[in-house]
C-alpha cells in the first residue's frame, strides 16, 4: 500500500478511477490502526483492535450486518499484502426501520446508519471524503435491500457541525440532551435494575408500541416518518462496546442495562443506558441510549401531548425515579454525568424533580442527528418526521 506521505500523482477526488468497495479482512484491520489514535479512547491501541473484533462479533454486525468503505483509485496496485491506498471510509450499519406514509400504512424496512466516517490527515482538503458520501449515496439507493427494492433511509451523525453533511443530502434533525450529575444516593426500592434478559421482552414491548404509534394521523405537512427500531440487537452492540471496557479498566462486568419503574396505576416506564469511556475521565458518560413509557404516544412526545390531557404527575415521578438510579450508576462507575438525547417535556419535568439546574442544550457541532431520504420525490415542501430520535439508534 502507498505510504499516507507518498501525495505525489494523487488522484483528483474527480478522477473516474476512484471508486468506493467494501475493504477485504485485512484492509479491516489496516483502518482500525489508521484511526486508533481518534478513536480508542483510554484504551491502547491493542486494546481498541481488541474492542474493533469484538464488536465485529455481535448479532448486529454478523453476516454482512457491518460493511466498512474505503475509497480507493483503481487505476494503483494492492501492495503484496492485498491493502489498497485507502483515501478515505466509512462503516454501515444494517438496522431495522420503519416508515409510515401519511395514509397509516408502516412497513418494516432495511435502513443503514454511518459512522466511523475517516480521511487520513495527509489527504484532507482534497474532497476524498465527499467523495466518497456522494459514492456512498448512491450504493444505499439499493445496498442489501430485497431484489427490485430501493432503501429509503440512511442515518448519520455528525461531528463536524451542520453543513458539510447537510450540503450532500443528510439534513439535520433536532440534536439536543440533558445532563444530570452522578449521584450516590441510596437506591430506590421501586425501582429495578435490568438485565439483557429483561431487555429481551420489554424491547419487544417497545417496537410494538412504536409501529402502533407510527401509524397515527400525520400533520397535514408531514409525508413521512421514519424510525429506527429499538430492539434487543441493538442494544446488545452497545451494551457490547461497554462490556470490554469495563473488564479492561475496572475488572467488572456491568451487569445493569437500565432500570425500570411503575406508575400507581401500573404502567412501566424503562431506560436503558450504557457506559462510554472517554480519553480522560472527564468524558466518561453514562448514556441513557432509550426511554419508554408504557402507553405513551411517542409522535406526541416531544410536544407534551404524549398521554393527552390525564394527570401527568405519576410517570413523571416513575421517569425521576429511573433518572435517579441512573445517576447512581453513573457514580458507582466513576462516570462524568448522565445524558439522555432529545427529552420530552415531562422527561426534562422528571429531571429538575432530582436536579433543578437541569437546561436543555442544543448541540451545534457534535452528534448532529442527520437523516437522508433514499426513496421517491416527496411533495414540494412535506416533511420527514423521525420519531424516537434517541441515542440508541446512533453508531
């Protein structure tokens, strides 16, 4: 392969000869010791080759469920051991969605989420990224969709701010979160924690509720939603990432995925969480990746008319109670804070119920949800509505 310093003759990121090809086993690994040094966090880079082959090994990842990108000019020769000139990736994810059109009708489809997304630093400024988006939009027009089908969504998220991807088709969503400081308060009684069992059912529960939901009444100017599922699959790729950091730096098994309370009238409210270990402690972030209420219209949500006009005092203090055990957890592992993507008004309401300071913030430049529409023309003007915006739907 041709050293990152070898820039003579590099290609135009307009030459025909650029083409974008999922990367053989060992340029896979060839792009895991590229971006160690973004990515690893507090772990060496052995240690993150390690996480990178673990998390290759998860349901959401195997048989073709994880496709790493790279860039390359096919004009070059591989070198002797088969690793092309890689001038920029990227990952796919395969993930479970839904869309609803504004008739009612939902269909469960394949949907691909981006992330890892890499151009060595020598070959910055020479449009090999956007090359490669543009490539790469092309290919989820079809990439692993049912023969004559098209794919009609792609998620991303965005580190850069809100125009580079915004310019080559991912429009950015709201991007807000709530933090809440560690507490080490004693445990709730009411309040249960979850194992990955448990997740088996009430992920379930939660996918059943949300195709239910999504087939609701659009606004007049809304012509599609869109959803990434919540299910166990994709919690347990998260709950994955974790799981090796935590033997790494403190020889523990996180055995808690989340924590589940109920209403006086018996309704369940959940969360699920995982651990995110930064470079430095001070980015150690205990992530509420989704929270549920049982019976609760989730298109309503982020409105406040999620349980219509019924006394919303009850789930709100079931939320603060699952908010509070988080915020233990957060201290029991050394965590900065607690953040959960996109809270709805009662969930913010829970929130100040533990911690009045609580704000939400609205992020600029970092984890930028971002959405793309890979399926016919819509209506001049409609909108694409992406219900269940949360953290667990990101990679």
């Amino acid at each position: 392969m041709p050293s990152a310093t070898d820039s003579v003759n590099l290609p135009s990121s307009s030459s025909p000869t650029l083409q974008l090809v999922p990367a053989n086993e060992a340029e896979t690994i060839e792009l895991s010791k590229q971006t160690a040094a973004v990515w690893r966090g507090p772990l060496d880079v052995q240690g993150y080759l390690e996480r990178e082959a673990h998390l290759q090994d998860t349901d959401l990842c195997r048989n073709g469920g994880l496709t790493s990108w790279i860039l390359i000019d096919t004009a070059e020769s591989p070198s002797t051991n088969s690793i092309r000139r890689i001038l920029a990736s990227c990952d796919t994810l395969r993930k479970r969605g839904l869309v609803a059109r504004s008739d009612g009708a939902v269909k469960e489809i394949t949907c691909h989420g981006i992330g890892s997304v890499f151009c060595d630093p020598a070959y910055r400024g020479r449009g090999y990224a956007q090359r490669m988006l543009t490539e790469l939009a092309r290919i989820l027009d079809t990439w692993q969709q049912k023969e004559g089908e098209r794919g009609l969504f792609s998620a991303l998220w965005s580190d850069i701010g809100k125009l580079f991807y915004a310019k080559l088709g991912w429009t950015v969503y709201p991007s807000s979160h709530i933090s809440l400081s560690p507490n080490d308060r004693d445990r709730n009684p009411d309040v249960t924690l979850l194992t990955p069992e448990d997740l088996e059912e009430l992920c379930k529960v939660d996918e059943a509720s949300l195709k239910s939901a999504m087939a609701k009444p659009t606004a007049p100017d809304v012509s599609v939603r869109v959803a990434i599922i919540p299910d166990a699959t994709t919690m347990q790729w998260h709950h994955a990432r974790e799981e090796l950091l935590c033997m790494r730096l403190y020889s523990r098994y996180p055995s808690s995925k989340g924590a589940l309370a109920q209403t006086a009238d018996g309704r369940r409210a959940w969360c699920v969480w995982t651990r995110r270990f930064g470079a430095t402690p001070d980015d150690y972030v205990l992530y509420i990746i989704r929270l549920v209420v049982e019976g609760e219209d989730v298109v309503g949500r982020l409105s406040g008319e999620a349980l219509g006009d019924e006394d919303q005092g009850p789930v709100e203090q079931a939320i603060a109670a699952i908010l509070g055990q988080a915020q233990l957890e957060a201290a029991r592992w050394g965590m900065a804070k607690v953040e959960f993507w996109n809270p709805s008004p009662l969930t913010v309401a829970a929130a100040k119920r533990l911690q009045p300071s609580v704000q939400v913030v609205e992020r600029d430049d970092e984890s930028l949800t971002s959405l793309r529409w890979h399926g016919e023309a819509l209506p001049a003007g409609s909108k694409i509505e992406w219900i269940a915006n949360e953290k667990y739907a990101w990679c």
